[in-house]
C-alpha cells in the first residue's frame, strides 16, 4: 500500500482521529487525503500488533465510522484539531 510521507504531527494526527469513534474515514480522505486502506495501512506500520489488532476489531462494523451508514449527519462533535469548517 503506497501511503504519501506525512509529518510526524499529521500521523500523530491520523491516528488520533481514526481512534476516535465518530470520527468516520470520509473526514480523514477529506483532511488529509488517505482513503480507508490508506488508514489501515498506517494504523498497522506504526502501532504494535496487539493495539492494532485492538483497533480493528473496535472499528470493524462500527457505523459512526462510515458517512453512508451512520444514522444520523448533523450533532457531531468537532474536535478543535480537526481542520475544515
């Protein structure tokens, strides 16, 4: 998986928002341009595999972490992190 150099603040960054429950893979495509995999593969480079393993296991089949299957759109929290309007 071909994954873009990103500074050690925007990994840092990523990783912060794909643990984060309702934070959904759209916004991190949005921020910071990786797609799912994307995240997948950099959650799996730089965590140990047991945290890893964790995380997948967290968020696989979560719906908060997926626009088109989340019922609800507005109300989210927004972290002051978090870059767009």
């Amino acid at each position: 998986m071909d994954l873009p150099e990103l500074d050690t603040q925007t990994i840092d960054r990523v990783i912060e928002m794909a643990w984060e429950d309702r934070t959904p893979f759209e916004a991190i495509a949005l921020q910071y341009g990786l797609q799912e995999k994307q995240v997948i593969a950099l959650m799996r480079r730089e965590m140990q595999p047991s945290s890893f393993k964790m995380w997948r296991k967290r968020v696989t089949g979560r719906k908060t972490k997926h626009l088109k299957q989340r019922d609800f759109l507005a109300g989210r929290f927004r972290s002051q992190n978090q870059k767009g309007s």
